[in-house]
C-alpha cells in the first residue's frame, strides 16, 4: 500500500535522478573515457538510464490513458471504479519497477565508490612513490576526472 501512496513522490525523484545520470553520462562521452572498467561501468549506468526511461514512458502514457478514461467513463461509477483499480494497479506496477532499479542503482554507487577509491590509491602512490629520480625533481600530476572525485583526491592526497 505503502508503494502505492508514495508512487507519485517516487516517480518525481526518480525523473530527478535520471536527469542527473544523464548529465554523468553526458560528461563522460565528452572526456572519451579510456579505462577499460570505467567504461563497463558506464556503460551498465547507460543501460539502467534506459530501463528508467522506459519506467517513466510508462508512468506517462498509462496517466494520459486516465485521464482520457475519466473523460469518458465520469458518468457511470462502476466504470469509475473499475479506472480507479486500474490507476492503483499502475501505481504499484510502477513503484515496484522503480524499487527495482533504485536497488541497481545503489549496486552502481557502490561500483562508483569503489573506482573512487582505486583511483586515491593510485594517486596516493603516485605522489608518494620515492625513486631516487623523482625525489631531485618537484612533480605535477593533473588530477581530472568526472564528478567531484578530484575534490576528495586532494584533500586525502595532501594527509597522507
């Protein structure tokens, strides 16, 4: 039941989120994105967004179906009733696709945070590597990426 009263809310910041994934995935076809992981995992984040999209199409069309329904059927209840059941069933059928691929997303996230954390390391042992070459001469290494894992590598880089 539960699911069918937040359907309407979940739907909001789920199209909320699809827009974000979207921006992700747009920031990343401009940089060209050469790690063989990165892009699998782009890639399955491009295949989610495509599922949402779908989920939203759905939501769309079947509310657009109701309203066209409650134009016709407003006379007669029992065809009201029948459009209400029908206007609940797509709620949790929607809700429940949602669910789902919230859980795929949170997967995702995890995926992120773990790319994240390889990349500190990495440039943890970068900055931190003491051959005898690189210790005569100051380096600079560029720290670019997409979303704000340079911001977290910087901090964590200078601790350390």
């Amino acid at each position: 039941m539960k699911l069918i009263l937040n359907a309407e809310t979940e739907v909001k910041i789920f199209s909320s989120n699809l827009k974000a994934i979207q921006a992700v995935l747009e920031d990343a076809e401009k940089q060209h994105v050469e790690n063989a992981s990165l892009r699998n995992w782009l890639n399955g984040l491009n295949d989610v967004s495509y599922e949402m999209v779908d989920v939203l199409d759905k939501w769309n069309t079947e509310i657009m179906k109701q309203k066209a329904m409650r134009v016709c059927f407003s006379i007669a209840s029992t065809c009201f009733c029948v459009a209400q059941v029908n206007r609940a069933t797509h709620m949790y059928r929607t809700a429940t696709e949602i669910k789902e691929l919230n859980e795929t997303l949170a997967l995702i996230s995890a995926q992120k945070k773990q790319f994240k954390e390889e990349a500190t390391t990495d440039l943890l042992s970068k900055l931190l590597s003491e051959s005898s070459e690189e210790v005569k001469r100051v380096s600079v290494i560029p720290i670019v990426g997409m979303g704000d894992g340079q911001n977290n590598s910087c901090p964590i880089s200078f601790e350390q």
